[in-house]
C-alpha cells in the first residue's frame, strides 16, 4: 500500500509540474467546459453563452445546450467549488495518477514484476500527445476513467449489469457516443448469462442513471436527447458552422458514392492512427500486442472488441468529426489497458525469448524515454500554436475590453466570451458574411481576423474600426452612420 500511495503522490507531482507550463483552457473544448462549469457553478444552468456552431437554427445567442453532453460540466462546476480555477486541473492529476496507479498494479498482478508495473506506469504518466490536452480542462480523464472501470468490470465472469451499466449510463451523459458503447456493453453482459433479470436490471440502471438529463431535455427541447442527426450528413467537416449548409440525407448522398467511400475510407486511416499508432508511438506496438494476446482470455478480447466498435464508428459512421478530434477524445478511453497490455508484453516478451536482465531493463527504459521526449515535443507544439490563436485576442482586450453586456460575432466566440465575458455568434469565412450574422443576433461588435474573417467584408460606413492587434481588427457598430454621398 505505501508503494502504491507513493507512487499516486509522484504521479501527481510530475503532471503538476508539467501542468505549470500550460494554459488549461486554451483549445476550444477545455474554453467550453471551463465556460460552461463557471456558468453552472454561477446558478446559470445549461446555457450557453454563444453560438458556436449552426447544427440547429438560432435565434438568440444565449440558448440551452443542445449539443454537447453534461457530465464533464458537472465534474469541473464540482471541482470548481471545491478547489477554485485550481481545482478544474487538479481533477484530471487526481484521476491520472490514480489511473497510473492502478495500471502499475494490474500489471504487478499479472507479471509479479515492479520492474514492469513501473515501466508501465510512467508510460501511462508520459502517455504522448494526448498529454497536453490532460492537462487542460477536457474531458479525457473522465474519459480514460471510465473506460478503465467499464473494462474491469466487463472482464468479470459473472454479469455486473447494474455496476456496467452505471458506468456506461456516466459514459453517455460524458460523450455522444457512449450510447453505442453502453448498448454494446449491454449485450455483453447479457451474453454471460441471457437471463430476463439480466436485461431488466441492466436497462433499468442505465435509464436511471441518464434520466435526469432524459428528463432536462424534453423539458427544455421537447426531446429525449441533444445529439443531432445531422452531424451525420456533414459533406465537409466545416458544415458543422455553416449557417447555410444544407444537412440533410438526400444532399449527403448527392455528393456521389466515390467521394463518400474515399471520405469513409480516409476516416478508417485515420481512427486507427489515432487509436494504436499514436499511443504506442510504433515502438511499443510490439509489446502491446504480445501483451492483449497474453491477457486474451481475462481483457484482450473485450478491450479489443471495443476497441473495434471504435474504429468502425469513428471511420464509418462519422468520419469527418474523428479527422477534427472526435478520434482523438475516444482514444482515451482505452489508455489504462493500453498501457497494461504494454506492460505485461514487456513481461511475457522477457520470458518467452529468455532476453537477458540487461537488455530487458534497457528496453524498458527505452521506452519510457522515447515517451517523454514524444510528449515533450507535443508540448511545445502545441504550446506554441495554441498560443498563436489566443495571445492576439488577450492583447486585443487588453487595449480595449468590451462590457460583458456587449454581443460580439467573431471567429471565436467562446474564446471573446472566456476573455471578456460578452456572448456573441460565430462568425468566419464558413458562415454567412459577418454583418449578416451580427445583425441576425444583434450584435455590436465584429471582430475580424486574417485566418478566418477578411475586414474587406465589413461596411465601414455602417462599422467603424476602433482597435486591432496582430491583423485583427475589432469593428463598433456606429449608431448614426454617416450619409451616404450620391
């Protein structure tokens, strides 16, 4: 137990460290559930405070969440509460290092060696890419924690059915597809034993479980869920903001039969990329799989087979949300046992070959430092980019700050809102012309930016210029525009 409790305080002192130099709310998803706790902790409910995307046909800016799912909102208002801004972070340290942890055992457990249980844990700790966004107010480590007690409770002989489907119940109310992932988690169990009470206890419990969103949402949107099917029906992943694109089966399918099985077929590239080439780094992909073939019978089969129904659908189903993201938050899912398999390959690998202490050792230690030199550079980049898209807009605000009451349409709204706390709507060169969308909201303020709004788009007789920083530029609506010369 003190190896153990030592190791989950290490765990948390290496990613507090590294946290050090990251802003955790950076990227578009860890700004949503930052914005989104504050507002829930600030009695607002589920609203948000801007459109971000044209999914649906808005009429005012501030509207109840139809889209994203609930239970990462809840988890940071929560951690907010209890911690402050600090809290939101040191909830994903908590959950990682406990996975961490629990990892190390599992692998100690299976192999009787520390050696392996340790190599294992720092490869879950320095776990690649994925490191930078854990390290942000996104969802991935509920994600990955939820993944790794979904897992071991499936692995159980006998059906757990009201355990497992608690587990994918929080799963759906984390993530639009933990739906499919708890129906298949559902006949899994069932599969144990076709029993009637199986099913029962197993249907009830889920639907317990997500009936209070169930219930939120046709209160507030006259329907059971906020999915919408027209994320199906994207032709280009830039749809998803297009106030004018046309979502729907018959113009998907007007497209041509080619283009949607190159655009499936590039999906399924990309899902299995981001799902077994980017957290083995390739490296460890040996290890990896003479590990899930030695743990087959206890966890290899049921990690795989999710991990099937993850590339089927990423690649199939909505391929182009898995090429912007979608893949990349689904993987975390399976990074516990990931690493595991890993560990336990390290293992069996030394005693199957009979590969000697030294070399053993040396590969184990490899391994671990190609992962921290990978995620080093990850965080540089991504450091660096981010940072790009976000430090113009801080100085923009800071020459000239809007009143949280203002309404502001921009490339990125959540980010104006994070900054300056004033709503607004997207507006970019995937929308209709910006004045369009300002006027359809009311909005005051246009903020242009190079990347993605040109200010050749604004009437400057109707928007007068009063800042601009690193090319973009912020418009004010003028109240009286001057006449117009014949």
């Amino acid at each position: 137990m003190k190896k153990l409790i030592g190791l989950f305080l290490l765990g948390i002192l290496i990613l507090a460290l590294i946290a050090i130099n990251i802003n955790p709310h950076v990227t578009f998803d860890a700004s949503y559930y930052h914005v989104m706790a504050e507002r829930l902790a600030k009695g607002n409910g589920f609203v948000e405070p801007v459109v971000w995307q044209y999914l649906n046909n808005y009429e005012q800016v501030e509207h109840p969440m139809d889209y994203w799912m609930p239970l990462g909102v809840i988890a940071y208002c929560i951690a907010l509460k209890i911690g402050g801004t600090a809290g939101e972070l040191s909830l994903n340290i908590l959950i990682w290092a406990f996975l961490a942890v629990m990892v190390f055992r599992e692998v100690v457990r299976q192999t009787s060696s520390n050696f392996c249980g340790a190599v294992a844990f720092f490869l879950c700790i320095f776990h690649g890419r994925n490191l930078f966004y854990l390290l942000t107010t996104d969802n991935f480590a509920f994600s990955a924690l939820l993944g790794y007690l979904i897992i071991q409770t499936i692995c159980h002989e006998r059906p757990h059915a009201m355990r497992t489907a608690f587990f994918t119940g929080l799963l759906a109310l984390l993530r639009i597809e933990g739906l499919v992932f708890a129906f298949f988690a559902g006949i899994w169990e069932l599969g144990k034993s076709w029993r009637l009470r199986t099913a029962v206890f197993y249907a009830t419990t889920f639907l317990l479980t997500i009936s209070p969103w169930v219930i939120r949402n046709l209160v507030i949107l006259g329907k059971p869920w906020t999915s919408n099917s027209k994320a199906l029906f994207l032709v280009d992943y830039f749809d998803f903001f297009n106030d004018t694109a046309s979502l729907s089966l018959s113009n998907y399918l007007a497209q041509g039969w080619s283009d949607i099985i190159a655009q499936k077929a590039a999906g399924l590239v990309y899902s299995i990329i981001n799902l077994v080439i980017v957290p083995s780094h390739l490296l460890l992909l040996p290890l990896f799989a003479f590990g899930i073939v030695c743990l087959w019978a206890e966890s290899g089969k049921i990690f795989s087979a999710f991990l099937m129904l993850s590339w089927l659908m990423c690649g199939i189903v909505f391929p182009l949300q898995s090429m912007h993201g979608t893949v990349i938050h689904i993987s975390a899912f399976f990074y516990s046992y990931f690493y595991i398999f890993t560990g336990v390959g390290l293992h069996r690998l030394k005693t199957y070959f009979n590969i000697r202490p030294a070399l053993y050792r040396s590969i184990g230690i490899l391994a671990i430092l190609v992962n921290i030199v990978i995620s080093a550079a990850f965080i540089n980049h991504f450091i660096t980019v981010y940072e790009e898209d976000f430090t113009p807009y801080r100085k923009l605000f800071a020459k000239i700050k809007p009143e949280a009451g203002n309404k502001i349409a921009s490339a990125n709204p959540l980010l104006v809102y994070q900054l300056t706390g004033a709503t607004g709507a997207l507006a970019s060169i995937h929308t209709s012309n910006p004045q369009y969308i300002a006027d359809k909201f009311a909005c005051n303020f246009i903020i242009t930016d190079p990347r993605s709004v040109s200010p050749m788009d604004i009437d400057t007789s109707k928007w007068a210029m009063i800042a601009s920083e690193s090319g973009i530029q912020m418009f004010r609506r003028q109240e009286n525009p001057p006449a117009r010369e014949d």
